[in-house]
C-alpha cells in the first residue's frame, strides 16, 4: 500500500499524524445538522411515494420529504445512536434520525465513512436511553483533504468494500445452505430413522409426518417429567459444596464470566453436563439447553427422562419443540412456558437402541457441518474486520490511493 509523501501530526488524538496537505476542520464546518420529525405508523402507505428513514436506515414510504440532494443520516437514539446511513433525493426523516447537509463542496461518501470510525456512539448523553448529543459531534475537529482526492477516496472504497461485500454474502449464503442440510438431515433422521427401506406409517402429527412401521408416538410427559428449578440465595465466592447457578447465559455461553453460586441438599436440583434444560420463565422460554455441572435456577427446569427414552435422541428433537412453545408462552409481562403444551408435545418414540443409532449418527453428522459453519464464519468475521481496517487506513490517510 503506498503512503503520502509527507506527514504533520493532526493534534486529534485519535487521528495521530494526517498527510501534510490535509487540513484539520470542526465537523459544523463541513455540514448543517437537521433533526427528524415524529411521523405515525399510520402514514406508511403504499400509495406514498418517498422513503422514510430512521435510526436504522429505510423503514418505509411517506409523503413528506426533505430537498433534493444527497446526504449522512445519522441515528440519534437508542441503539442505533451514531449509526451512519445515506439518504439520496426526496425522502422524510424521523426524529430518530439527524440529517448532514453538507455546507461546502464535500463528498458524502467520504464523510460518512469518516463519521463512522469515529464511534459517534460514544458522545450520546444517556446511559438509559441514550441520545446522541449533536453540539458535541459539531465540534469535533477531523482531518479534511481535497474534493477530488475525497472523492477518489469514495470510489476506492465503493469499490474495494463492494467485493468484500460480495465474499460476505456468498460465505453468509453458504453457511445457510449447510444450516438448512444440517436441519434437514436431523428432521429425516429423528422422524423416519436411518434404514430407507423400512415401511412407514402415518403418524397422524403433521410436523413428523410418516414413521417407520415399529416406533410410535408419545406424549412428552410419558417419556419425561420436568424438575422445576428453585430460588436459591446466591455468593458471589465458591464456598464448601457450593456450586454455578445454572442461568440463561452461562449455560448459552462457554465465555461467560461467572459469578453467582450456591447450594442445596436437595439433590434434584442438581444437573450436569448429561441433563438437558429447558428456559421456564424469561425472553428465551422453551429454550432447551445441554446441561452443565451445577444447580438448576428459579427460571430453569431440569428433564427427567424415563429409561425408556434417550436424552441424547431427545436433544435432536429439540429444534420442533422450541418452535412450538415459543409460539405459546403464558402470564402477561413476563412470559412463562406453558405445562400443558410442553406435557402433551408429540415425540416420535423408536425403540431405544434405535434412538442410540440415530443420535450417535446425528452426533457425528452436525459435528462436521458445525465445523464447516463455524470455519466459515470465521471467515466472515476476518473479511468484516479488513473492510473495517481498509476504510479506516484509507479515510484518515495513513494509506494514500489513486484514481
């Protein structure tokens, strides 16, 4: 990559050196700032003919708009605050939204990708319900060069971060297609086993469809029973016997620091890496988790399976179970799961040797294609971090490019 002939040392701390022809500009300088105007759901219509944009880019169509031109829309509230989006011709803004006019002859390309990797988030004025604070932004100073070398900048960056762009949607199209065969291969599996040439039946369940002759179908509760997690006082410090409180996060996430644990002579309470758990109360009610070594919280409970049935074939199934008590939660604020739909929920039951085949076989297969996934994401995520790298060299001049 080739760098400017000469540096000075910008005086923005975050900036560090500029090339030397740059000069240094209060952000008020380069544009006018106009905050959005509330506007009701009601006057989306199709019949309107400009775009709505918000914090969060397009939300819809209206019939009012601003000039024509081409602009920064900045979000300003919530989690989108310092959110950058363009807004190009006759369109409305919310009041989530503030507009950049620019006031000299800028390219706006250029500017919002310089706004960007300024982490404008971080003047917002509000912890709560953050509020992006536009008379500090104003005063910010940043490092402004020529029209024309903004605008090669532009195109150099349109360019390079649309074949990036591209790498991305292919590897993220990818990685779909494996996740769509992996639930393809556990749907087959579960509900019509591992010998095609077995004679099937109707099973009468419309999401299982045809089962082998042999296996049949029962109800959750004549397979398992649920142990209801309690409320435990809780320790920051371990102490003797005490052992991690099973929450939501920490059984999601391997990296999650942990800090609360606790004890209870009741020992069915206790879970491990062999249980699995199902979310009773919360945002992810009729979640169903792979257990580890600690007590079930107030939020949890714990499967009981009958020795009749394999967990490990069980936790396959887990994909069309989740879906259906997530579309049927009770109690009004916090959502809790229903005991009826989970006790009647319909399994596909072969005979438990089988469902040993099947999971074993399940294992194997989803390890691979989680893999693949996994690697492929990986991918994704270093392609995501060199777009971001690229546009922060190119905009703050520490590399120079040409048209």
């Amino acid at each position: 990559m080739m760098k400017y002939d000469k540096y000075k040392p910008s005086g923005i701390e975050w900036l560090g050196n500029v090339p030397n022809h740059w000069e240094i500009k209060r952000v008020k300088d380069l544009g006018e700032y106009q905050s959005g105007e509330y506007i009701n759901a009601t006057e989306f219509d199709e019949g309107n003919t400009y775009p709505v944009y918000g914090g969060n880019s397009l939300r819809g169509f209206a019939n009012k708009y601003n000039t024509k031109g081409d602009y920064v829309l900045i979000g300003r509230q919530g989690a989108l605050c310092g959110n950058i989006n363009y807004g190009s011709g006759k369109f409305w803004s919310t009041e989530h939204c503030v507009v950049v006019y620019h006031k000299r002859k800028i390219n706006v390309k250029w500017l919002g990708e310089l706004l960007r990797i300024m982490n404008l988030n971080q003047y917002a004025t509000s912890t709560a319900q953050p509020g992006l604070s536009v008379e500090k932004i104003k005063r910010l100073e940043l490092a402004v060069p020529p029209l024309i070398e903004q605008t090669t900048i532009a195109q150099y960056l349109d360019t390079k971060t649309q074949a990036i762009d591209i790498k991305i949607n292919l590897l993220t199209k990818k990685a779909e297609t494996y996740k769509k065969l992996r639930k393809s291969i556990i749907n087959d599996a579960v509900c019509k086993g591992l010998d095609k040439g077995v004679k099937l039946k109707e099973s009468g369940i419309e999401w299982i469809g045809r089962i082998p002759e042999h296996w049949e179908v029962k109800r959750l509760k004549a397979i398992a029973k649920t142990v209801k997690g309690r409320n435990l006082e809780y320790f920051d410090e371990p102490f003797e016997n005490s052992l991690p409180n099973l929450s939501l996060d920490f059984l999601r996430n391997d990296k999650v620091v942990f800090n609360n644990y606790c004890y209870t002579k009741d020992k069915s309470q206790l879970a491990d890496e062999n249980d699995l758990i199902i979310i009773w109360d919360g945002a992810g009610v009729g979640e169903i988790l792979k257990g580890k070594k600690g007590f079930i919280s107030s939020t949890t409970a714990k499967f009981a399976f009958d020795k009749t049935f394999s967990s490990k074939f069980f936790f396959h199934l887990r994909d069309s179970i989740e879906y259906t008590l997530k579309q049927i939660p009770t109690g009004m604020g916090i959502p809790h799961l229903n005991p009826q739909v989970l006790n009647n929920f319909p399994c596909p039951a072969p005979p438990k040797k089988e469902q040993t085949f099947i999971a074993n076989y399940l294992d194997e297969k989803t390890q691979k294609i989680d893999a693949i996934v996994t690697n492929i994401g990986k991918q994704i995520d270093t392609l995501k971090e060199l777009r971001k790298t690229l546009i922060n060299d190119v905009v703050t001049g520490k590399i120079k490019v040409t048209a």
